[in-house]
C-alpha cells in the first residue's frame, strides 16, 4: 500500500555567487577578460573605469627601496559605492587596473593585439614599427610574386587556386583529380592545367614549396642547386627513390642499390640532410593562440617577487548614478534589476577573491620552487597540489582550479603553473628528485653525447644510476619522447 515516510537528509548546495566564484576561478586570463567584457555590456550597474588613480599600485617596475614590493590584487580595489546604498556594498566593489605605460616592454600592452602599439599619435592610428615587423604569410609571399608573370585570367585564377590549396608547411596536400573537380570554371578545369599551374607555383619563391610529397620536396630544392653542387647527382637519386632507407641508416644497402663510393655517399647523405622538409615554415603564420600571463615573477633585493599581471585586470566597478538612482527609487527591492546589481556586486567581489587566490598560490609556487629561478629546470623539486593545499589552507579542488590554465611570466621564460609540479622519482640514496630534473639531465647527456656514437636509452639509464636516479630504460624513452629527441640510431652522424 502507498505510504507518506518523512527522512532527514543533509546536502550541500552552491549558493549562485559560489558558483560564480568558482567559475570565475578555473577561467584563464583570456576568457576572464572576455567574461568581464560581457558583464560590462548587459549589466547597466557596471561601468568601465578609465581613472588612473591607482594605476601606480600595479605598475610593472621593480619597486624602488622602502616600498613594499609584494602587491597583492587587493590592493587594486577601491570603494565605488554612494552613500545610502546598503552596508552589503562594500569597498571591494571596485576593479582597478594598473597603467599601461609603466608596464615593462616586455609584458605591457594586449597579448595578441597590436591596438596598444597604436599610440603614436599619428592621425590614422597606425605605428610604422608594424610595417617593419610584420612578415608575410605562405600565401601572401606566392600571390605577390604571381603578380610579376602575365597571365591571363584562367591561368592567374588556377594559379592562384593552387596557392590557396598549400598547407602551412608548403605542400599540397590535395590530388590533382579532386582540385579539379572542386574548381567551378568554364570550360572544365582539367588535371593538365592544374599541373602546368603547380609548376609555376613552385617556381615562384622557395624551392620545394608546391611539392605532393617529401621526396618531390626535397627533389626540387636539390634541382635548383648549382650543377656543380658536390654529391648533387646521388642526392637526387637518394630523395627520389631511397629516403626510407636513409633514415633506417642503411649505408651499405643505399651504396650497393645507387652504385657510388662510400665518400661519395657520405657528401650526398650530409646534401640531403641540409635540406628544408618544410619550407612553408619560412614565412608568417597568423597565431591565433596566445599565453597571457597571470603573474609576474621579479627579483627585487634578492627576494622573489610575484604580482598580478596588470594587463589582465580589466577596469569595472558599480555605476555610482545607476546605483544611487535605484537606491532612491520606490519598490527597489522587488525591481528585477535588484539582481543585476546583486550581481555587479557578486562579480566584483569574486575577480577581488581569484586575484587573492592566484597571487597566493604563485608565491607558494615560488617559495617551494625557489632554486628553479637560480638555476633552472635541473633544480625543479617534486611538488603536488596537496602540498600547496595544506600551506594555505584551501581545498585540493581549489589549488586544481586556481593552476589550470595560469602561466606565470618568469625571467626564465613564461611557464604553466603546471610546470611547477613535476612528478616525485626516488633516487639509490633513499632521496626523491622531479621528473622534470631528470629530463634535464637527460638533455645535457645527449647535448655532450658524442654524434658518431649516441648514448642508447640503456646507456643513458646507467649513466643516470651512476648520479644516483634510478629509472628504467622505458621511462628514459619516454622522457626522451617527451622532448623530441629522436632514438640514438637517428642521431648517428656520419
């Protein structure tokens, strides 16, 4: 039979200024500054601040004697609120940002934009310093080159059909049959016209760009070499036909199938070598991608000191007339712009809360970590996220959210804050050392290898017990993956 049962039962529920707050927490500094912007837009209580009262408290210099160099983004907010406003709107309502002019060069201005360099007070905004920077793109190159031959339209159209079809790299990737199936041209573009057309293209700037595969690739730029280039000739045959086996290092198979001396074989391996298995990679790429940096690490008095990034602080705080007007008005508090204030409030107090948040946890970073900024990666010390959590007193969860997707910007380069917690390796003394110092160990042993006989993984595995690190040779492998390093049989030069 159906019953009514009455049960206690205890649960935990995020209040929406919680969530907001760990939302807020776990963005990086990019898509932070994008959420800011939006709040700006539709909610009517927030307002840009452009007053640049308290710009110096940011300002990226290092601190002269007698101040007091660790500023905390606390010190960035000021009260914004009028007077009659509810007690609950307090001094942390405002958002300020540090000034962009003493920010030093090197992380001043918007990462990935070129809006800041605009200030030169020329009438049409631009910066002549541009001009001079920027380099061509793949295709820009191709099509200003193509300009120089008299075409007519079909054969500069299809021309300029195989340039849009290259990839980063140069190549063209597609076959000749689907590129004219894909072209809507009258008459029919056919495979021979594409082909005529990929040979002017390849003729036009770098040789090897244009090219359907690596040996073609690599046959072009030996082509365009001076004919009395040593080693030319078995080059050639080596790019065409061989390339598999030159890369297994097969000397004595590649000598008995081209037929040559072993001098001569020697000249010509070194000739292929030389080459660019990628020359698109010459020219500019539009990035797309780019690493802000939350923190700052400075050395001031021989101490480390880390400060929020200005730049990622946009300028917001509560509209004083907005606020001052709804406070006055009758039924405020049954307004549905009650909540768009409640809000305004709720954000500023939580860019003020993961500010706090990530300068405290970039200066646990530091302190623990401080040897790294002496002597680099070989000095990293193991570290996980619970030992930061127990230092500060936050919850594991909190320290995963506040270092996913955080760079700090180093005098040793700009590095995840990720970086900073290498995996513990135990070592024959009963000691531990990071995963990341024996990665740069590894890397000075093969940098010092002898290149006519190359440390295997097994031997590199010793030499690493020999100092005390105890790994196997698949972890050696690993590592050696991890950076890049081909396999001691593709680092043997002849």
């Amino acid at each position: 039979m159906p019953s009514i049962e009455l049960r206690t039962r205890q649960s935990l529920a995020l209040t929406p200024r919680l969530q907001q707050s760990v939302r807020l927490l776990q963005l990086s500094a990019l898509e932070f500054q994008q959420e800011l912007r939006t709040a700006l837009d539709t909610n009517p209580f927030l307002e840009y601040d452009s007053s640049e009262a308290e710009d110096v408290a940011l300002a990226g210099t290092t601190p002269a004697d007698g101040e007091d160099a660790n500023v905390s983004a606390a010190d960035t907010l000021a009260a914004a609120e009028p007077d009659g406003l509810p007690a609950e709107n307090s001094a942390s309502d405002t958002l300020e940002s540090a000034g962009q002019d003493d920010m030093p060069a090197d992380f001043s201005g918007d990462y990935g934009s070129r809006s800041s360099a605009r200030q030169n007070g020329d009438a049409d905004g631009s910066d002549p310093a541009e001009w001079a920077r920027s380099q061509p793109t793949l295709r820009e190159q191709l099509h200003d080159a193509l300009r120089l031959y008299r075409l007519d339209d079909r054969d500069r159209a299809v021309a300029r059909f195989i340039i849009e079809a290259l990839d980063e790299d140069g190549y063209m990737r597609q076959s000749l049959a689907d590129l004219a199936g894909s072209v809507d041209l009258e008459p029919t573009l056919t495979e021979e016209e594409l082909l005529v057309a990929l040979r002017l293209v390849q003729s036009l700037d770098r040789p090897g760009l244009g090219a359907r595969s690596l040996s073609e690739c690599l046959a072009l730029q030996i082509n365009a070499l001076p004919a009395n280039t040593p080693g030319r000739d078995v080059a050639r045959q080596i790019a065409e036909h061989h390339l598999e086996r030159l890369a297994r290092r097969e000397q004595a198979e590649l000598q008995k199938q081209i037929g040559c001396s072993a001098e001569e074989l020697r000249v010509a391996c070194a000739l292929v070598r030389k080459l660019d298995p990628k020359p698109g990679n010459c020219y500019g790429r539009a990035e797309d991608n780019y690493v802000v940096p939350d923190v700052i690490v400075r050395q001031a008095r021989n101490k480390w000191v880390v400060s929020i990034n200005p730049a990622v602080q946009p300028r917001a705080r509560i509209h004083r007339m907005y606020a001052q007007l709804f406070a006055q008005s009758a039924g405020a508090s049954r307004s549905p712009l009650a909540q768009q204030l409640q809000e305004a409030r709720w954000l500023i107090r939580n860019a003020q809360q993961r500010f706090d948040t990530i300068q405290r946890v970039a200066e646990c970073i530091v302190a623990h970590q401080k040897a790294f900024f002496q002597y680099g990666e070989i000095a990293l010390k193991p570290m996980v996220l619970r030992d930061v959590a127990d230092e500060l007193g936050l919850h594991e969860s909190t320290i995963s959210r506040a270092t996913g997707n955080k760079y700090m910007a180093t005098p040793r380069g700009i590095f995840e804050f990720k970086h900073f917690f290498p995996r513990e390796l135990g070592t024959e003394s009963g000691g531990t050392c990071s995963a990341a110092a024996v990665r740069a160990l590894l890397k000075e042993m093969i940098a010092a290898e002898n290149t006519r006989d190359p440390l295997s993984d097994v031997t590199l595995a010793k030499m690493l017990a020999d100092q005390g690190v105890l790994v196997a040779r698949r972890t050696v492998a690993k590592y050696r993956h991890l950076m890049k390093v081909p396999p001691a049989e593709l680092r043997r030069q002849l």
